[in-house]
C-alpha cells in the first residue's frame, strides 16, 4: 500500500542582401508594396546607430554580426563613450578585444578586483568617470594604477561595499595623478589622514563632491582644508568629533550640502553648523539616534536651508529650497525634474540628494534596524518611489535595492512586512518597477526584478504583479543571457509559481520553457539561477497541467542533470523537489515513470537521502517516495541501495524536522509494498526507527510510519519482528488515540495483518522451549490487538442504523451505514491485486474481529468517489472476488458488522459495473 506526497508549497522572412548604401526614403517609398521583402542594410545609418544605443552590449555584438556595415557602425565612437561592465566577465583579455573601441570612452562601471586591474588596458586616456562595486579585494596598488593610467578622471566612486584594503596612500596617489578630479566618494576605509586628505585638498583644486561613507576614522580638521568642496558626505562614519567637524566645517566658504546619516552626531553640532555656515542650504542627518532621541530639537528657524532627519516631513524640507512651489511636498521630485528652466545650483544640490538619500535608505533598509516601521510606512517608501524616476541611473538602481530590501523583515525565512509591501503597491510601485524592468540597461533589470520577486511574497501583491502584465515581463527576462538579470527573474517567477491562480499564466507566458533553459545554460558555477530556477520549476510541477508542461520543455533531464552533478544544496533540495512534484502524478500523466527512467535519476535521489543538509535529504525522500508509485521505480530504487540509504535516514531522523521524518517514513512506506523490500527493510533494522517514528506526537509522521508498519507486517518475519521491539504498544496507542483516523485505520490494519494466524506459524520454527515462551507472549498481545480492532470499527458504527440495517439492505439504510463509517483519506490509498486479495483471504479467518476488519477496509477500498475505487472495483471483479463477498454477507457465522459492510461492498461493485455499461471512460490503472 502507497500514498504520494504532493509538495506545497515571427514569421519567415527571407534577406535580400546587397551591397551597403545609404538611402534616403522618399515618400514613395513608405507605401507598403506586396510581397516584397525588407532590405535592412538600406535602413538609413542614423537610424542603425539609434537601434544600437537601446541595445545592451550582448545583444549590440549580435546586431553587429549580421553585416560589414553594421558591424562598422556597431564600433561607432558614439557608442562607446560609456560601458558597463559589471555583469559581464572582464578580464585582461577582454579588455585587449575592446581596446580598440574605447578612444573616446568617458565612464565605466565595473565590479570587482579583476574588472579593476583590467581598466587601464582599455587605454582610455579621455576617461571621465569611474564607478565600481564588489570592491572589498580592491588594492592600493589597483587603484593606483587606475589613478596613474587616466589623468583626466574626473569622478571616481568605489561602493557601496567596503573598501576594506584601501589606504591613506591610494588618496595620495589619486590626488597626485588626477588634478580635475571634481568627485571622490569612497566606501568602508578604514582610516582616512590628515595627509591624504591635506593632498586632495593640494592637488584637486577643482574637488567639489567629496564623500567617506562608512569609514572608521576620519581626520576631521583636514576636511576643513579642501575650501573647493560643496558637498561632503561622512555618513555611517564612526569615532567623529563633531566639536571639531562643527569648528572647522562651519567655515568651508562654498560648503553647500552636508550628509552626517548613521553617525552619533548630536543636536548641538546640528544647530552650529545650520546657524554658522553661511553658505550650507541642506544637511541630511537620517537615522541619527543621538539627533533623534533630543524632542525638543527643531530645524524650524532656520529659514532656507533643509534638515533632512526622519523626525521632519523630508519632503516639505526640500521644497523649502525652491523659491516658488505650489505642488504638493510630495511632488517635490517630480515638480524639479519636470522643471524647463532650471537653477543650476538647486539642480546640482538635488541631484546630489537623490544619490545620498538612496545609499542612505538602502543602508538602513540592510541593517533592518528595529522602530524604524512608522518611517518606512510614512516616507521611507514614498522616497524610494520617488527616486526609482531618477535620471540618475545609479539611483534608480540603489531605490530599486532599497526596495528590494527593506520589506525583507528575515531573510533567511523569506518573510515580509506585509503592511510595507502593501503600502508599495498602493503607491503605484508595481508599474514603477515593471517600467524599470523593461529598461534595456541590465542593471536596472536585475534590480527591479529582484523587487519584483520580494513584493510577491505577499499574494496581494502577487496578484497586482499579475494583473499589470509582470508574469510576462519576467518571464522574458528569464530568458536573459546576463545571468543576474536571469537570476533575479527565476526568483520572481518562484515566488509567483506559489499562487496556484498563476501557474498556469507563467507556464502560458512561455516561463517553463524559460526556467528549463537557464538549467541547461548556466548548469555549474551560478547556484542563484540554479536554486531559483528548479524552485519555479517545483512550485509548477505540482500542477498537473503545469506538470506535463515542465516535461515536455526537458524539465525532467535538467532536474535530473542538477541533482546529480550541482554541488550547492540550495539548487540540490529544489531540484528535489521539482523531482517529487514531477513524481506526483503518477495516476494523471506520464512523468513519474519518465522520471524513473531517466538515466541517473534514481541512483541521484539516493544519493541525496546521503547529504549533510536536512533540506536535501526531506526532499530526496520525498521523491523516493513519490516515485515508489511505479512498480519499476519501486525496483530500481532497491537496486541502487535505495532500501539501506532509507533505513539509515530514518534510524538518524528522531530529532530531525517533522517534514524530513515524514518522507522517510512515507518512502519505506512506497518501498515496502513490493515483498522483497519488505523482507530488505526489516532484515535492515527499519523496523524500530519505524516504530519510533509511529511514538510521534505529529500526525503526518506516526500516520506514515502506521502506512509503512501495515505493509511490513504482512510479512510474518517482520510481525514478529515488531512484536519483539514494542510495535504493539504503539500500534494500539495509534489505533485508540490518534487523532488522524487514517493513522488509526493503518494501524489497525497492520495489527489484523500480524495476528491473522500466519506470525504463530513462523514463531514455533526453532527450538520447543523456545517456541512455547514465543506463543505465551504472541497469545497476550493478540488479545490487546483484536480488542482495540474491534474498539476502532465500533466508532464507526452507529447502533441504531445498524440495527435498522442488519433488518433492511434497503439502499437507503446502506447509504447511511456507509457515510457514517467513511475515511474520506482512505480513497487516496491505491492497492495491488494481492493486498486486496488478502483481505478477501481474511474474510474467512475464524476471528470474527478479523472478518469485519476485512470487510471494513474493503468497503473503504470501493466507496464512490474516492480516488482508486474504481482501481479497486476493477480488481475485485476481475478476481471473482464477488462470489467470496456474496458468501460473506449470506453466512450464518459471520458477525453482524462483517454481513453490512459486505453487502455495501457488493453493492459498490454494481455501481461500477453500471457505470461502465454505460459506456463512461473508466481508468483501471
């Protein structure tokens, strides 16, 4: 007997080609003319170039391959003034290919030690701009060379994350190589002195945006010194004098705008530097404590100039700086950039604001500090709306981040606030962020989607993502070939898979295909894309028709694939998973067999019961289990040691989670309907974990350890096995006291099953003495056992119907008997033609106990409407067993229970008889 566990959670066109030429198209040229085929090399080169420039660098190099001409005009100068390199692998080579492209480059982005030491060999003397992340392995000797090797830069940013390995001496290297440097912001040093500060302040007259964002020590005097600086940003900086920084900061003639976020600074620093500087119009003091824990502060006479601090209205602080403003303060964003002329001063100042306010905001939103509730709800998630419409694409990308992360209230468990992610959603922040999503900048893409993935958590906003067309958008960029774009979208579509109303939209959406192929693209070395694609693939896998679909696109030998030779245990258990989901329909459509037949498939699975990590190990289970539906995987599955590895689990699971003893038990259980496992399994030790497992206070672990004990028991080996080791005991406490009836009905099946008569057989091979003391025991626990099957069929009988029915087999009174005495779980359970013929063998035990036992789990075999019943039905007549039933329900002997509960089974197999008479399609499968 087996019960699966289902998981939870264009049209051809031909090109002409000829030779390149430049064309200019008159209007008659604009009517459509029939049957004549587009000549694309006759485009105008203007509007080839304005092709190339909505493209991605990917997706340029394949436009570019088509043709000469094109690949000409895909090296235009023009389109290379700016690169992003940080989802694409740069190295030296790379950058020697590229080389020849970048004469004219002015910014690059980049990520990482090897991106960094490759930039100089792009020999872009005219760069401008440098921008990186992933920054920790940064050198002095890398940044120096970069510093040395572009003398015009003119902007250099390395963050958010720490640059741990930088020192004071790269500063002074960079102030001396790079005299127009006009912005220098630097993330997580560890000590900034006075003398590098002293040789920016030397070298770079023209250093206006100067930034030591979450360093430990700053020379706070030195800052003092750089008189060219306007804004100046020490946020999350620790070991400040703000005594000093007030001092000698109050004095900087063209100071304009401050950022002090993170840091202890206190009310009385604030208010010297408000009051005495002459020229500072915004100071941006966000998640100050020291600032904030002062009541009584207020920044209200200070006229013309914004405290940005999260007691204030953020918003209502910077339409202050604008002379003239009729909008709302919560258009203030809007208003500016919507602005025809615009004062070059409070454009610049604003600008600088939407980047500080977006490394601030994300910063907080990563250390998910507590009390922080009612800013999010009230301005935090407005900001990072507002920012998300920045020009500035580093912003759009950190609100993008931001967004992302400050929902995420535990990580590890995947939980959200839900009040945040709703006040999102309400914003418009789901149409904001498909429109970022849609952006061809990969960079964007990621981001978005990435928020995307975590809004949907939620089902709400699941459900608006849905309806705004987001299953579409990321199932498309699933199919990115920038593997963080692809990474990011799988989540999403993970996320969504877990609403059942969207299965069937994404696979719809062409997102199985989509999940299967990043399987097969990135199949080692990218355990995000791998956890996060098999993940989407089991949530939709556990539909049927979703199922059939995951199959059809190669699921079944990707999945395959990454069980057994992906390494990460994230990817290892969703592939799992996707496996069982697959394995789940064995009685709908053909994967649990495809599965099986996969090469390796099987002997993965075991493997996996094997692993280190409980996840790993549920999941492999689970599908062993699922997978033990077939007859031939049931076989195989021993043959690869499935049958040790199992036992073994569950002997070392007593302390394990509910869901990991739950699928081993449910696995021996799938093994154990095949005879030869059963006798394996017991000579292997798996009856006392078994036993143990059935002691279970969690109704899904003792009701599938009671399924496995009722298959074993059959056996007379393994009966006496469980006598010997206390399974009695806990077969009758289940019997009596569980409140799972599936769990009871199980084991009282297994204790009809042990003392049918056949144990006592077995127990008296061997020596007389030893014989007699096995029959005095065997004697004693057969008299509990009978007792408390009997006791469980009494609660399924109510007095006065049967009394009625025992007088009438009228149907009507046999409909009552029958609804009072249903197991409605007991119509998943699916048995062979031999485990329904033992129970017609026990019809004619001499325990009249057993004889209603029997006729009782046959009825609950045949009721209508259950899910194997006309498997069962079909058996039973196709075995003549109804004869053996007749006799049953005519007999003088057979106790009263025993002759209804017959009658009603015959009664059950008319009604199939009749239904396929009928001509209906009836599956005996």
């Amino acid at each position: 007997m087996s019960r699966r566990v289902r998981q939870r959670v264009e049209e051809d066109g031909k090109k002409k080609v000829d030779s390149p030429s430049y064309i200019v198209i008159g209007d008659e040229d604009l009517a459509p003319k029939a049957q004549e085929y587009v000549d694309w090399t006759t485009l105008p080169y203007d509007t080839v170039i304005h092709l190339f420039t909505l493209m991605n660098y990917r997706d340029r190099a394949s436009l570019a391959s088509t043709c000469k001409t094109w690949r000409s005009l895909g090296a235009s100068s023009c389109l290379w003034s700016s690169l992003d390199l940080r989802a694409h692998k740069f190295d030296l080579s790379v950058a020697a290919s590229l080389a020849t492209r970048c004469a004219d480059l002015q910014k690059v982005r980049f990520r990482g030690l090897d991106s960094a030491d490759a930039i100089s060999k792009l020999r872009a003397r005219s760069l401008l701009e440098i921008s990186g992340d992933y920054c920790r392995k940064i050198t002095d000797a890398t940044l120096s060379m970069v510093a040395a090797r572009h003398e015009a830069l003119e902007s250099l940013q390395l963050g958010p994350d720490f640059c741990e390995r930088i020192t004071s001496d790269a500063i002074r290297v960079i102030a001396f190589c790079c005299p127009r440097l006009k912005k220098l912001r630097l993330s997580g040093m560890r000590d900034v002195s006075a003398e590098a500060i002293e040789s920016l302040a030397k070298h770079c007259s023209l250093l206006s945006d100067l930034g030591f964002l979450d360093c430990l020590n700053i020379n706070e005097e030195a800052l003092g010194k750089v008189v060219s600086v306007r804004y100046l940003s020490v946020a999350g900086t620790s070991n400040m004098n703000w005594n000093v920084a007030a001092e000698n900061w109050e004095k900087l003639p063209k100071l304009t705008a401050l950022d002090v976020s993170r840091t202890s600074i206190d009310h009385i620093a604030v208010f010297r530097l408000l009051k005495s500087s002459r020229s500072l119009k915004v100071l941006c003091a966000l998640n100050c404590p020291m600032l904030e824990d002062d009541k009584s502060f207020s920044s209200d006479r200070f006229k013309g100039k914004a405290l940005l601090a999260m007691f204030n209205d953020i918003f209502a602080a910077l339409a202050s700086i604008f002379a003239d403003i009729s909008k709302k303060p919560k258009d203030i964003f809007s208003y500016w950039r919507d602005l025809k002329s615009k004062d070059k001063g409070i454009d610049e100042i604003m600008r600088w604001v939407e980047w500080i306010i977006s490394h601030t905001l994300l910063r907080i939103a990563e250390s998910n500090s507590q009390g922080l509730n009612e800013f999010w709800l009230n301005q935090g998630a407005a900001l990072l709306l507002s920012l998300m419409q920045s020009s500035q694409e580093d912003v759009q990308e950190r609100a993008a981040t931001g967004l992302a992360t400050f929902i995420v209230v535990d990580d590890e468990n995947a939980s959200i606030d839900c009040g945040r992610a709703e006040a999102v959603m309400r914003d418009g922040g789901i149409r904001l962020l498909l429109k970022l999503a849609k952006s061809w900048r990969e960079g964007l893409q990621s981001e978005a989607a990435k928020a995307i993935a975590n809004l949907s958590v939620n089902a709400k906003v699941a459900k608006a993502v849905a309806e705004e067309g987001g299953i579409k958008v990321l199932a498309g960029l699933a199919k990115s070939m920038n593997r963080l774009v692809a990474e990011e979208a799988a989540g999403g579509l993970w996320n969504l898979s877990v609403g059942e109303e969207h299965k069937n939209a994404i696979a719809d959406a062409g997102g199985v295909n989509a999940l299967v192929q990043l399987i097969f693209r990135w199949p080692s070395g990218c355990d995000g894309v791998l956890e996060r694609a098999a993940g989407a693939l089991a949530n939709l896998a556990a539909d049927d028709k979703c199922s059939t679909e995951v199959a059809r696109a190669g699921g079944v030998h990707a999945l395959v694939m990454l069980a057994r030779n992906c390494k990460y245990e994230g990817a290892q258990e969703q592939a799992a998973r996707a496996l069982a989901n697959l394995a789940a329909h064995g009685d709908s459509n053909d994967n649990n067999a495809a599965v099986g037949q996969e090469t390796g498939s099987l002997e993965a699975l075991v493997q996996l019961t094997q692993s280190p990590h409980e996840g790993v190990k549920q999941e492999a289970a689970g599908a062993l289990w699922n997978l033990s539906f077939d007859d031939k995987n049931r076989e195989s599955i021993a043959a690869f040691g499935g049958v040790e590895a199992l036992v073994a689990l569950a002997k070392s699971c007593s302390n394990a989670s509910t869901g990991l003893q739950e699928r081993a038990a449910g696995a021996l259980w799938g093994l154990s309907v095949s005879e030869a496992n059963s006798i394996a399994i017991g000579q292997e030790g798996g009856i006392p974990p078994l036993i143990a497992l059935a002691r279970s206070e969690a109704e899904d672990v003792h009701e599938t350890a009671a399924g496995a004990l009722w298959n074993l028991a059959y056996n007379p080996g393994n009966a006496l096995r469980i006598v010997a080791e206390g399974g009695v005991i806990a077969l009758v406490q289940l019997c009596s006291s569980s409140i799972s009836k599936m769990a009871r009905f199980m084991a009282a099946l297994a204790l009809a099953y042990m003392f049918d008569g056949r144990m006592d057989e077995y127990a008296m091979i061997g020596s007389s003495s030893e014989g007699t003391a096995k029959n005095v025991s065997l004697a004693g626990a057969r008299i509990v056992a009978l007792k408390h099957i009997e006791a469980f069929i009494t609660t399924f009988m109510e007095p006065q119907i049967f009394a009625a029915a025992a007088l009438s087999s009228a149907p009507s009174m046999l409909a009552q008997v029958t609804e009072k005495a249903r197991i409605s779980e007991a119509g998943h359970l699916r048995c062979s033609g031999s485990e329904i013929g033992r129970f017609v063998t026990m019809l004619r035990n001499p325990s009249s106990v057993l004889k209603a036992c029997a006729a009782f789990a046959l009825l609950q075999f045949t009721i209508p409407g259950g899910r194997h019943a006309m498997h069962h039905a079909s058996l039973m007549q196709n075995g003549g067993e109804a004869r053996v039933l007749r006799s049953a329900a005519a007999a003088a002997n057979m106790p009263r229970e025993a002759k209804i509960f017959a009658k009603i089974v015959l009664r059950n197999l008319e009604h199939y008889q009749a239904e396929t008479s009928k001509g209906k399609k009836v599956s005996y499968k």
